[in-house]
C-alpha cells in the first residue's frame, strides 16, 4: 500500500454495548494500521451504549492522548446507520472505512479492498460474504438469513452487487459525502439505502473477498429487528421504484421540452408568430 503514503485515511467505528472488547479492538486496529504505515484517525461513535462503552473509549482516548483517536457519542441508540452517519461529520481522510467495533472482520484485510478499488478503478469497496474466496466462521442461522436476504435484495433491486450487509466497507470521501447527503432515512436497512443510492448516482461498487471469525456466541438480531429490516427494506423499493418512474417521466418530459424548443426555434428562425 505504498501508493497511500501520506494519504489520510478516516476508520468510523461504531459500537453499541461493547464494553468488554472496545479497548482491544482499538488497540488491534491501531496496530494494523501503524504496521500499514498509513496516516489515519479512528472515530469512534458510540451509538447511546447502556453499558460502559463510552466511557471506556473515552478513557483509552486519554490514556493514549494520541489525536488520531476521535470519540463521538449518541445520547441514545439510534442504531448504526446513524452512528455511521455522524461519525463522517468528522471524517477528514481521503478515503473512509466502515468498520465494525466487534473484529469479526480483522481490519488487517482492507490492504484488499484498497488493491481491488485501485484495479476495478471502483469508487466502493464493499465486503462479500458471497465472494468465492471469503472465508466465514459464523452461526448457521446467520447464513441462513443472509441466503434470503441476498435473494430477496436481487430479487427487488437487482443490484450489481451480492452482499450488502457486511461491516467493512471502503469508500472515497467524495463519493460518500454525496450518498450521505441523498435522503437515507431507513435505519435497519441503511447499508442497502446507502448502495442503492450510490448505484443510482452512478458509482462503481466492488466486492471484495472477507474473513469472517463471529466473535459473539449469539448474534443479536432477533426477529424483531429481522422484521424491522424487511419493513425499512420494502420502504427503500416503493422509493426505488418511484424514484425510477420519476426519471421515467422526467426523460419523457425532457423530449417534450426539446420538441417545444424545436418548435419555438422555427418559430423564431421563420418569424411565424
Ligand atoms: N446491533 C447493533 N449494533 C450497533 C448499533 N449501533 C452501532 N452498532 C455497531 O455495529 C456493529 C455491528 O453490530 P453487530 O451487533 O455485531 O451486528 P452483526 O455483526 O451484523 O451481527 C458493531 O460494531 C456494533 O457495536 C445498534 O443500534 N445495534
Ligand atoms: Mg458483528
């Protein structure tokens, strides 16, 4: 990763309820990318966590008195999308990574996702978990969901890409300054907005190959936020589709403009009135 000396690069670390691993997980992380030589800074969102989390990471940002560790906090849990969301308000990298607090996805793989944003000539990098060369160690229901996930994301939006919910994700600032600023309302879909979005505007998505290692015995999605994320995920479709009807009509609106124009430009050229 040569070609990044001197290329500051932003890491935005959300993190609800992960008292017991945060410190770790920085610690891991800022070694992985001084060992990459890279200029970076962490922030990290805490999204309203019950348990210590905040103040913990508040803490370690003392201890380490290092400015490359930025600590930002929900008063309460709005979720990911928008932990993800305010952490980008202090993003002053070049490039800007999504990384999942827990490590189950070891920040060391993202010297591949920059390699292959540099040979797709890609504005996004996401993590596949359906890449052929991913290797995942997690619960067979999470597999299972993310199987009927996958079809019924392809099925609706038919997206270039084949995952879109993975916790590593590798953006250009512009480009997601220009997502971010599209209207991203849906919460426990927010990963799908936000690529349905960019796809939309015309950005260029790659997938890259992960290894995923489930750090958690459980998973915490239970079937209400399964619920809750095939309701937002149907709300992002109606706007899909909507929004494809208005280009539709627009395209159609702007051929009647030009025949109009056309017309009053005959008008004026044979001085008809
Ligand atoms: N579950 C959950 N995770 C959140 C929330 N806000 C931020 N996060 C962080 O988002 C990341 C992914 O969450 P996790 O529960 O591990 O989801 P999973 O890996 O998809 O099972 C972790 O770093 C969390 O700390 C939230 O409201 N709920
Ligand atoms: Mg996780």
């Amino acid at each position: 990763m040569k070609y990044l000396n001197g290329t500051r690069i932003s890491i935005i670390m959300p993190a609800y309820n992960e008292a017991d691993r945060i410190v770790s997980s920085l610690e891991e992380t800022m070694r992985t990318f001084d060992n990459f030589k890279l200029n970076y800074e962490i922030i990290i969102v805490d999204d309203g966590s019950a348990d210590a989390t905040y103040k913990i990471v508040h803490e370690f940002a003392r201890k380490v008195n290092n400015d490359r560790i930025i600590v930002q906090r929900n008063r309460s849990n709005y979720g990911k999308g928008r932990a993800l969301r305010k952490g980008f308000r202090f993003a002053k990298g070049e490039y800007v990574i999504f990384l999942d607090a827990d490590m189950d996805l070891h920040p060391g793989q993202i010297d591949t996702f920059f390699d292959i944003m540099r040979l797709t000539e890609s504005d996004i990098v996401i993590g596949s978990k359906r890449h052929p060369n991913s290797q995942l160690t997690y619960p067979p229901e999470r597999r299972l969901m993310s199987s009927v996930y996958f079809f019924l994301v392809k099925m609706l939006f038919g997206l270039p890409i084949n995952d879109t919910q993975t916790g590593l994700k590798l953006f250009k600032h512009h480009v997601l300054k220009q997502v971010f600023r599209e209207y991203i309302s849906r919460e426990f879909a927010f990963d799908l907005e936000l690529l349905v979005n960019a796809h939309r505007l015309g950005y260029k998505i790659a997938e890259a190959p992960v290894c995923i290692q489930s750090q958690r015995e459980y998973s915490r999605i239970g079937i209400g936020t399964v619920y809750k994320m095939c309701l937002d995920t149907f709300a992002i479709y109606f706007r899909f589709v909507r929004n494809r009807m208005r280009h539709a009509a627009s395209t159609v609106g702007g051929k009647k403009h030009v025949k109009n124009n056309m017309h009053y430009h005959y008008k004026i050229k044979n001085n008809v009135t």
